[in-house]
C-alpha cells in the first residue's frame, strides 16, 4: 500500500474531479455534496479503478513531467459527450505509461482501504486507457490529427493503468448505477481482446482447405467452360443433323443447355472474381510493406454481385474505379451483367445459312429424258388400269397437261396484265415478263427468255424474207433437282428438320430443257403448198400451187419457207414440211402433229386464222408456229426450298462456273440437241389445250386468244405477249415432266428407256443452307464476342494468380470476415461522423492496415506519414501489386529493379 505522503501527492489530481464526484460506496455514512445525475442516452460514468503511482526500472514514480497536456485539447476531441454544469474539457490528464512498467504495491488497493472523510480519494479520476469505462474518445486509439500509437500499445498501456478494485479479472462494482447506466469497463474487464479474441481460424493458410479448393474448382471450370464458349462463338461451328426436329437434341434443348451453361459460367465467375478481390485485398492489408486497404476497394465486392451499388454509392467508384482492381472489378461487373445475353447471340445455336459450299450431289435416275411412257405411267388416275387398259393412262396425261398448260397460261397472263397496264412493256426480250410455272402446287418455276438476239432482229428478218418472224426460246430448269434434294444420300436437313423454319438453296450443274418457238405471220397463198385442200387443184391453170410442188415427195419439192423453219434434206432426216387439211377458218387453229410419222420428227406445227389484216398487203394474217425442244449446256438450275414453298429458275449465260458447259465441255447444243422424243408428248399435249378444234370449226376460247396474239409488225407488241411467247409458256409444263428422274446429262446410256429402281448420277453443285449455327446470325451480335473474350481472360488471369499463390487469406471483403474483424478493433479518427449515415468522401480512400496482436487480429488506420511513398516504393507498387501478389514472381523479379532505381 502507498504511504501517506504519497496519498498526499495524489491529492491534486482527485480534486480535480470535484464536478465528477460519483456516490458513495453502498453502505457508506458520507453524504455528497452533489446529488445524482440523470441524463437519458450518454452521461459520463466515473471510472471504479484506481489510479495509483507506478513505478518504473529507473525508480521513478509517474509524475508531471510524464503527463502529455496535448491530450484531449479540443473539448471536440474523440467521442467525448459533455455533461451538464461542466464545459466539456478534462480537468486533470494522465499520461499513459510507458513500456516495461514495474508493477507498484498500489495497484492493490481495495474500497475497504478507504474510509469515510479519509483524504484519499474513493475514485480514481476518469482513465484514458484504451478500455476506460469513460465514453470520451481515447486519443490513444489513434487519433490521426494527434497521434497514431498502436491498438496493441493501448491495449497494454490500459491493462497497466487501470488496476481494478480487486484484480485485473474483477467486474466494476459500479456495472450498475443508480443512473442505470452500464459501465462499459465492466465489458472489457471480462473481455480481453489478446486473451478471448484469438483467431480459431488462422487467418493465412494453404490451399488444402474445402473453401479454397472449391474456389480452385469453379476457376479452372469457369475457365474451361468459357473457354469453350468462346472458341465455339469464333468458330461458329454448324449441328447439322445433330440438332433437329424429333431428333436427339432439338433446339429448344439446346437453348436450355446454352442458357444452363452460361449461367453456371456467370455464377461460377462473379465466385472466382469476388475470391480473387478477396484475396488481393488481404495480402495487401496483411503485408507490412503494401499501403493497406481503402473502404472504396472494399466496396469493389458489391460492384460484381450488386451492379445496382455503382450508382447508389457512386463515391466508392469514384476513388477505387481507377486502380487497377477497380478496373478489374468494373469489367466484371458489366461482363457478368452481358455474358448470357453474349451466350445467347453468338453460342445459341441459330437458323443460319452459310457460305456456298461447292459439292457433289448424287441423284437417282430412272427414264430417258421426254419418255411418254414413263411420263403416263407416273400420272396418278383413279380408273383401274384393267377397266382402260388402251388409253387409261394417255387419258390421265392429258387431263394433267390441260390443267398445267392452262394454270401456267393463266397466271403469264395475269402477269402481262400488271405489266401492261403500268406501262412496263418492253420491245426488248429481256424486259419482257419471262415464262411461268408451277409444279406439284407447291414449286414456282422462273423460266427466262434466251437466245435473244433471234428474237430481237425481227426487222433484219423482215428485211431479209419479207415475213414477220418471231422466234423465242424459253428455258426451264431441270426438276431432278428436287428429288436430288430430298434424298437422303446427300445429306440436306429439309424444312421440316428444322420446325418448319429452314430453307436451303442448290445451283446445281446440269443441262435444261429449251422450247423453241417460231410463228411466222404469212397469207392464205403461202400456205396454200401446205394445205391439203389445194391439192385437188393443183394441176388445173388457175392452181396458185408451185410449179414444182410435188404431193408425193415428203419434203414437196420445196417451199418458200424452207430456209425459215429449216425443211429440206439439207437440214436433216425427216425435216419435212407440215401438211394441213385444210385452212382454218376465223380464230380457229388446227395442228399438225406426229400421227402417222416416222419416229424422228423434231416439231410439231399449228396454223390459225387471226382475221387480222396484214398493214402491208392488206390481206388476212395467218400465223404458222413451229414448236421444238431440245437441252441447253449454257444454263444452269437453281432451286429455294422452304416450308412456305420453293422456286426453281434456270440462269443462262451468265458463264457462271456452274454451267453445264464447264462440267462437260463438249456437251452437245443447238439443233443436235433436239429431242425426237418430245413431240410425241406434244401430240397429246397440244391436244389436250384444244388447239386442233379448227378441223371441225370449234372456235375454241383457247385457238381465239391465241390468235389475238398475232404479230402484225416487226417488233413486239408493247402491250401483248406475242403468238410465239404464248405457246412456249403452255408448253412449258410438257418440259419440267420430261426432265423428271432424267439423267444429269443430255445422254442417256441405257439399253432401255427406263430403269427399276434407278441408277444414281453424280453432278457437280453448290449448296447455301440454313442449319443450327453458333456465332450470331447478324453482324452486330459479333460485338458480343468482346464480351465472351472477356470473361475467359480474366478466368484465366485468375486462375494463375490461385495457381501462383500457396497460401489462402481470409476474405477481408466477405461482410461477415469484415463484420467480425471490425467489432474488435478500436474506434478511429478516420470515419468520425460516420457511425449512422455510412462512410463519405474521402472516408473511402483512407488506408486501414490489419495487425496482429498475439493472435488477435484487428484493423487500424494507417498513419499518413507511414502511407507516404516515395517514387521508386511507388513504382514498384505499380509494377508488382497489380494484383496484389505478395511473394509472386512478379514481385520477386521487381524488387531489385526497384532498389537500383531508389538508388
């Protein structure tokens, strides 16, 4: 126990309390001068221990020359509440003692050594220590304005100074006052941060932990799978089959796995991301030499699983978004928001076609080309075969010539109507509508005009044998296209395949069927050597028959319009002339066709009676067309293939590669490619549309159109199709039956005229068509590739940076690691004002450091002067904790580099 002189001494410094006296003790006969004090919220509750003289090694005692006036100068200082009648500003300081203290006899004292009236005091004076139960703010917790002496000094400083009544471990006997106010000494007496707050876990650990190897788990398969997404974004690689209709994936499946995988990729990158944070963060807050951590990068967490908090607390990404973690952290943010969106447009399999892919097709053939037995033996009849078996099937021909000869008629027809009415009429072929078709109900046929330089010199041919002459060829596409297609053996995914949505195009190279129209406008006495009827006559004198008109000879001695149609032994076997019965009589037309011929004859003929008159001879315009088909190498067919419907089109010299010409450079053309089988389905097909009514004076509706469509001068009519243009759109239809299951060539090197089940023929094509594809389907959606390169980019920065490092931290950003971390660790200067609104200002980028007292871990901010940099610390900051790698590669290569440069 102190002697009396030393009580004496001590005397000043309790009456300084006089406006602090608390109560006398429980049991006590001391009256008060002052009564009790009530305040509601904060009042100053006086201190139970006892402040008594401790010694030191050098034996002396702590007196006025250790005290620290600057303490508490400002009565705003700390969190120091003033209590009515006082003006806030402590009467009496004690300097806190220094280190290695030798505990004094004094810090034994009891109540009891105390008595009433006795000039010790009861009460120490208000402590300082770092666990006073005062609620003035202790300077000493770090003040950064006055002074930043360690949590771990104050701790220790307040263990030497705060002697309580019995022991260190003894609560106050003041925890309850009469005010009713809890002593918050009381708290720490039983709470002793080093002893009761050591870290169960440790805070820097290996690898080998559950935590950390899930944390490796999801890296390595974010990376693999994002990885994955990306080649497969860049490749764009196409399913064919893989993905169809009643398949083993059908798209809807596959966007459910491409929306699943994306979102585990999203999920599995904001984890490695945030860990990533963490982990830099508190090796940069546990490493002596780094500059600690600011509030703001603290915050970057939130920005990654809380994009929304980049508006809100703006001021976190005001001072932490242009570090590099900042930047980091940002890019992570916004592609995390995108990366299924990214997924979607450029990894979702998508309808899209590709490029013209040249190939080989194979399709099956089965008839020559225009064999009229293969042709009525397709056609599909209900009348047994047994109840007509003569002409069941030629019957059923007919019917499905009339009706596609006159359909396609129909719809040209239709065609020219719109053309002429809005004044688009041309007197040039190529301007002119071009033939139509329409196969199976469900195929539009585009058939275009060639060989037009005969069409368009009618007026030199006029010149040349004083006959208007019109002479059009019309070309169609080969239909083996089609069932080339839809055959298995070639592999194309069909609309159907693909819900109902896909479409594919083919240009394939083959030879297409060409009918050859010339009408020529002539008078009755040019075509009487042709006419039956005058015959009987022409021995008489007054016969306008040639004078070599021969009845006899086949090709009859010759015509005037030999040169113009080609008859005679010159041009061919069988180039014989026509023979009519007799003339037709007004808008009329009767034929000539190949009943009772030789097989060889290339065309067939039709004359009428148009009533027109001639502008030149005043006499009644009788038109007479030559009708011939044969096989062209200059085209090529092109077919579109859709749920909604296809089209085919013949394109003609273009030179286009794909020409049947450049597959077979010495195809045949012109008059050796003629067919002599075609005329035998045009004996039905011509009579099948009514044109032969004029034997019998019918006057057909048909043979009456056909006929107002004479050509009475020597160009085109701008505003009506010509005579020669009507007949080869209605037989046109006779020209896609003749090419179907046809060979790919303009041969046929069969013994027979047709084949069971057929024979396959390769030819030459090239396929665009629509299949499930991964990498966008237009050109904007690439911009989402920055988005997937990204994400794997950082994926893998993080995964070598997990790889690198062998020891795991703690996640200072983790609310919870942070919270627990927080609640031990004492007050600061730094975020004064900030207990109930949250941290502002320049409160983000104050550095806050985690020291280690014994195992009790805990954050206290960093003193400016400490947080200084110099240029060579700063530049090797800059070089070596990007990312925070304490004991990295990176660092241990920089360091000496930075030395040289501070030299």
């Amino acid at each position: 126990m102190a002697s009396t002189n030393d009580q004496e001494q001590r005397e000043p410094l309790t009456t300084d309390l006089h406006a602090r006296t608390p109560s006398p003790l429980p049991g006590s006969s001391q009256v008060g001068s002052t009564t009790a004090r009530h305040r509601p919220g904060y009042a100053r509750v006086p201190s139970v221990s006892v402040v008594d003289e401790l010694f030191f090694e050098d034996g002396e005692v702590l007196g006025d020359k250790r005290r620290a006036p600057k303490w508490h100068q400002d009565p705003n200082d700390g969190l120091g509440i003033v209590v009515p009648g006082s003006d806030g500003r402590s009467k009496s300081v004690v300097t806190p003692p220094i280190r290695r203290p030798v505990a004094s006899g004094n810090v034994t004292d009891t109540p009891e050594a105390a008595t009433p009236g006795s000039a010790k005091a009861l009460m120490s004076p208000p402590s300082t220590g770092g666990f006073s139960g005062s609620t003035r703010y202790d300077a000493s917790f770090g003040d950064v304005r006055t002074s930043y002496n360690s949590y771990a000094g104050n701790k220790h400083q307040a263990h030497q100074s705060q002697a309580s009544l019995n022991s260190f471990k003894q609560p106050s006997l003041y925890a309850h006052s009469e005010a009713g106010l809890l002593s918050v000494r009381s708290k720490y007496d039983d709470f002793a941060p080093d002893q009761h707050c050591r870290s169960a876990i440790a805070f820097k650990r290996g690898r080998l932990t559950w935590l950390s190897a899930t944390i490796m788990f999801l890296s390595i398969y974010s990376t693999i799978m994002s990885g994955i997404f990306l080649i497969v974004a860049l490749r764009g690689p196409r399913y064919g089959h893989s993905i169809r209709t009643n398949g083993t994936l059908t798209i809807s499946g596959a966007t459910v796995l491409t929306t699943f995988f994306a979102k585990t990729i999203e999920l599995s990158f904001i984890t490695v991301i945030v860990a990533l944070l963490g982990q830099a963060l508190a090796r940069r807050a546990h490493d002596k030499a780094a500059r600690g951590i600011t509030l703001a990068e603290i915050s970057m967490r939130s920005w990654i699983l809380q994009p929304g908090t980049m508006i809100t607390h703006w001021e976190s990404v005001r001072y932490a978004g242009i570090t590099l973690l900042g930047v980091i952290s940002l890019l992570a943010a916004v592609m995390a928001m995108l990366y299924v969106t990214a997924a979607n447009a450029l990894v979702q399999p998508q309808l899209k076609f590709n490029e013209w892919q040249p190939t080989v097709m194979q399709g099956l053939v089965k008839s020559s080309f225009a064999n009229p037995k293969y042709i009525a033996s397709d056609c599909k009849y209900p009348i047994p075969a047994d109840v007509d078996p003569t002409d069941g099937s030629t019957t059923c021909l007919q019917l499905e010539h009339s009706a596609m000869a006159f359909h396609n008629y129909y719809g040209y027809l239709n065609t020219w109507h719109d053309a002429a009415y809005s004044g688009n009429g041309s007197a040039d072929l190529a301007g002119r509508p071009k033939g139509y078709a329409l196969l199976n109900d469900n195929t539009t046929i585009i058939a275009p005009w060639i060989e037009q330089e005969y069409a368009n010199n009618m007026t030199a041919l006029y010149e040349e044998h004083n006959i208007i002459i019109v002479n059009v060829s019309m070309a169609m596409p080969h239909v083996g296209v089609i069932s080339a297609s839809i055959d298995s053996i070639n592999g194309i995914m069909q609309p159907e395949d693909l819900d109902g949505l896909g479409i594919y195009r083919i240009r394939a190279s083959m030879p297409s069927p060409v009918v050859h129209v010339l009408c020529a406008t002539l008078t009755e006495e040019q075509l009487l050597p042709l006419t039956l009827s005058a015959w009987e006559n022409a021995a008489s004198p007054d016969s306008l028959m040639p004078s070599d008109f021969n009845a006899s000879d086949p090709y009859l001695g010759g015509t005037t319009l030999d040169t113009i149609f080609g008859w005679g032994e010159e041009y061919g076997e069988f180039k014989w002339p026509p023979v009519f019965p007799k003339l037709p009589i007004g808008y009329n037309t009767i034929i000539n066709e190949t009943t009772g011929i030789p097989y060889g004859r290339d065309a067939v003929y039709l004359v009428g009676n148009s009533t027109a008159i001639l502008p030149a001879t005043g006499e009644i315009a009788y038109p007479l067309c030559q009708v011939r088909v044969s096989q062209t190498p200059i085209c090529y067919t092109t077919y579109n293939a859709s749920s909604s419907g296809a089209s085919m089109e013949a394109i003609c010299g273009t030179n286009d590669p794909l020409q049947y010409n450049h597959s077979l450079t010495n195809a045949t053309s012109g008059n050796y490619s003629l067919s002599k089988d075609w005329p035998n389905i045009a004996s039905m097909w011509i009579k099948s549309i009514s044109l032969d009514g004029g034997l019998v004076d019918a006057n057909g509706s048909n043979s009456r159109l056909l006929n107002q469509l004479v050509t009475l001068d020597s160009k085109f009519n701008l505003g009506l199709p010509s005579m020669s243009e009507a007949l080869a759109v209605m037989a046109g239809y006779t020209l896609l039956q003749s090419t179907k299951d046809t060979p790919f060539v303009e041969f046929w090197n069969y013994s027979a005229l047709s084949i069971e089940p057929g024979q396959y023929q390769y030819f030459n094509a090239s396929i665009q068509a629509q299949q499930y594809q991964s990498g966008g389907n237009v050109p904007y959606q690439r911009a989402f590739g920055v988005i997937l390169f990204a994400v794997f980019i950082l994926n893998l920065c993080a995964l070598i940076y997990f790889l690198t490092h062998r020891d795991w931290y703690t996640d200072l950003s983790e609310p919870s690691n942070l919270f627990g971390i927080l609640i031990n660790s004492p007050p600061s200067r730094e975020l004064a004002e900030a207990c109930g609104g949250g941290p502002t200002g320049e409160q983000f980028r104050s550095s806050w450091k985690l020291q280690d007292d014994g195992g009790h871990l805990y954050m206290e901010s960093m003193d400016p002067s400490q947080a200084a940099e110099s240029p060579s610390m700063r530049r090797k900051r800059k070089l070596s904790e990007g990312f925070e790698m304490m004991a990295s590669p990176i660092r241990n290569a920089t360091e000496s580099f930075g030395d040289r440069l501070s030299l």
